[in-house]
C-alpha cells in the first residue's frame, strides 16, 4: 500500500513540474503604456494584445512606449484586464505614443 501511495505522489509531482514547465514561457511586448480599468493597474497594449504590467518594479511612466519580458500569469487578478505578467523586465523606447484627447470641462 505504502508503494502505491508514493507511486502516486511521484506521478502527481511530475505532472506538476510539466505544467509549472509549460507555464513558464516567457513572451515579449512592446507598446504604450496606460492606466487599466481598475484603479492602480498598468496595462502596455502591444497591437491586439493587452498585458497587465502591474506587478512591474520600477514601474514604467503612462502614456510612454517600453519594450521588455514577461511570463504569463494564470491565477486571479484584480485587475481584469489583459495576460497578467510576472517577471517583468522592461526599459523605455524611442516610439511614440499617441497623445490623448484632453475633455472639454
């Protein structure tokens, strides 16, 4: 019995490491960066694609272009908005972002 349990967990293990494995690709952006939806969270929109940059440190300047790494996220997020990214290497390029339309008040 004792050999089937650590038949099991050896299984379980290494399934898990082939996940953690499949997860940990890393993907690269380039973009402007902008406030998200929710409150405190920093999106860079790379075409099509939106990723959630919140957890960058130093945190990039909004409405500027960077460039950088990141790996996907899968587990929840405030933010709601975009691939989450953990990992995250960025630095500033020379492309320009478009300015915003200023509301009339």
């Amino acid at each position: 019995m004792t050999r089937r349990k650590w038949a099991l967990a050896a299984a379980a293990a290494v399934s898990l490491v082939g996940v953690s494995a499949a997860e940990a690709k890393t993907v690269q952006f380039s973009g402007c960066t902008a406030r998200g939806v929710e409150g405190g969270c920093l999106v860079v929109r790379d075409g099509a694609r939106v990723y959630d940059i919140t957890p960058a440190r130093p945190r990039p300047a909004v409405d500027r272009a960077i460039a950088g790494t990141g790996t996907p996220f899968t587990g929840p997020s405030t933010c709601m908005q975009g691939t989450r990214l953990t990992h995250i290497s960025w630095h500033y390029t020379k492309m320009l972002c478009p300015m915003k339309k200023r509301e009339r008040g």
